[in-house]
C-alpha cells in the first residue's frame, strides 16, 4: 500500500489542524489558569498578611479554613520599630488583603507597600474607633515625623469591645474577596462576637474586688484596657523614650501618694526603669505579653493577674 502524493497533503493538513487545535487549547488552558490565580478567590486558600499575632487569631476565627494569616511582627519583636523583611515584602505579591491596626511600623511602611502591590487590597481596622490620646508617648522617634496622629494610642486591640468593632471591618474586608463565602464568614462573625462579648464580661468580674485601679507600666500599652475596666496606668516611658531623672522623681512621688506597688512590663521594652523605680518604692515587676497570638486566654490571665496586685 502506497500513499499518493494527495493523500499526503490531505495528512499533512489534517495534523496541523490538529497541532493548532492542541496549541490553542494549551494556550485557553493556561490563561484560565493564571486568570483564576490572580483572583485569590477559587479553590485554596486566600492569603492574608496581618502586623501583629492578635490580629492573626480574630482572622483565622472569622476566616475559618478560607484564610491563611501571616504576621508581619514576629514573637518578641517591637511593633513600633519593626522593618518587614525582604522575604515578607515579596511574600506581598500574592496577598489578596493586608489587615492594618496603626501601629508605628505600618506609618513607615505601608506607603511602599502599596506602590509596590497595586493589587493589595490594604484595610485599616481602625475604621470606626475613637482612639484615645496616649499617655507620655509618642512614635515619632523611629520615623522623625512629628504630627498630632502621633500623640494617639494604637493599641486598640487590647479591650474585646473595641475587637469587636475590628472584627466587622475584618469580616467585610474577606466577603470582598470571598464574596461566595459570606454566609459562613458572618456565622464565624457571630461566634467571635459572642466569644468577646464573654470575655469582656470575664475580665469585668475580676476586676470586681480591687480597691485601688492604678499601675506603673513602662510602655503605655494597656489605655483602652484600662478605660474600659476603670483602671489608670502611669507611664514610665515618655514621649517613647526613656525617662528624664525629673520624670523618674515625679513617677516615684506619684506612685508613694497612690501606694502603687505593681509595675507591668512587656518583652518587647526595657525593664532598666521599671527595676530601678520597683527598688525605690518597694513594688514588683510583673511582665505581661500584650501581643500574644492566644488572645482570648492571655488576656483573662493577665487581667486575673493584674487584679491580684490591686487587692
Ligand atoms: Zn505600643
């Protein structure tokens, strides 16, 4: 059996139609492919970057198994001069949302963040909250800029009310790139309500039987905690740096007038002050972790702890 000459150009046409087919079908193939990539939305998981572990932990309870959380401030580390890393900076790239909160670093950085991600959707979950002006601080001095914004307290994640606030933000902000899963994000939503709501009213029992509110700490971490449960908290720090001598003196005046025995101190500052101010007045250095990524239980042992010292 022989082909004739025909035959051959009718093959020939027959197996470039078919190669065009398959080139075509490769190329459909491989464009809904990166299509469906850069929506962030089908199959696995979205991908979201938060600055601090709290923040981790009201994501992933209103995320659910939709969500993986990366955290910018790593354990230990001071959110007020943290520099993301370069492996952090390109992890950016395919982040479809970036949870802000307002602590200093995000000052610095977010700018460039978002030049460099034009795709990245960045929310701040300070959206709807009054922030209260700190005590004795300021952020300014990692940046050098100087503006009233400031003189305003960010740790706005430190009373379960205000996570409450944070935690609508944080729900809407995952329906706009999950829209098909609304149902199970405002369930999730629900629960993480009512589980602040509980702790709210936990740490309102403990601090029941104390009959004096004021505490030294050295960083004024604990304001709107110390607003929503009645409590005052004197800092150490000023302006964000370390204490002049007149500071110091005033601190231990104030301290023997208020009989203030407790100083509360984090890992993420010095204790050179609260040790030297602890001698002088006879009080005791208690080091709690405000940026604990187990929210809920780190903070109803810290306010069961800090209770006891204001017996
Ligand atoms: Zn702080």
């Amino acid at each position: 059996m022989s082909l004739s000459k025909m035959d051959i150009k009718k093959l020939n046409t027959i197996f470039l139609r078919i190669f065009n087919l398959t080139v075509l079908m490769s190329l459909l193939f491989l464009t809904a492919c990166t299509g469906s990539r850069q929506s962030n939305s089908t199959g696995s998981k979205v991908k979201i970057f938060v600055s601090i572990l709290p923040q981790k932990y009201f994501v992933e309870k209103i995320g659910g198994s939709d969500v993986d959380v990366y955290v910018m401030v790593r354990p230990g580390q001071n959110p007020h001069s943290y520099e993301p890393t370069p492996k952090q900076m390109s992890a950016l790239s395919d982040t479809a949302i970036f949870f802000a909160i307002g602590v200093s670093f995000e000052k610095v950085w977010l700018d460039r963040i978002a030049s460099e991600n034009p795709k990245l959707i960045i929310i701040s979950t300070q959206k709807g909250i009054k922030l209260r002006k700190i005590e004795a601080h300021s952020h300014s001095v990692h940046n050098g800029a100087e503006n009233s914004e400031e003189s305003l307290d960010p740790h706005i994640w430190l009373d379960p009310v205000l996570v409450i606030q944070q935690a609508r933000v944080i729900a809407d902000g995952l329906i706009q790139v999950l829209p098909e899963k609304r149902a199970s994000i405002e369930a999730n939503l629900q629960s993480f309500i009512l589980e602040m709501a509980n702790l709210d009213e936990a740490i309102r029992n403990e601090f029941k039987g104390i009959t004096h509110n004021s505490f030294l700490v050295f960083h004024p971490t604990w304001g709107y905690f110390s607003d929503r449960y009645g409590l005052e908290q004197i800092a150490i720090e000023q302006e964000g740096k370390e204490p002049s001598a007149r500071h110091l003196t005033e601190i231990i005046e104030t301290s023997k007038k208020k009989n203030i025995k407790v100083i509360f101190v984090q890992e993420q500052f010095s204790k050179t002050y609260a040790e030297a101010i602890a001698n002088a007045i006879g009080a005791k250095v208690i080091t709690f972790d405000p940026l604990a990524e187990d929210y809920s239980n780190n903070l109803l042992k810290t306010a069961k702890i800090m209770a006891e010292y204001l017996k």
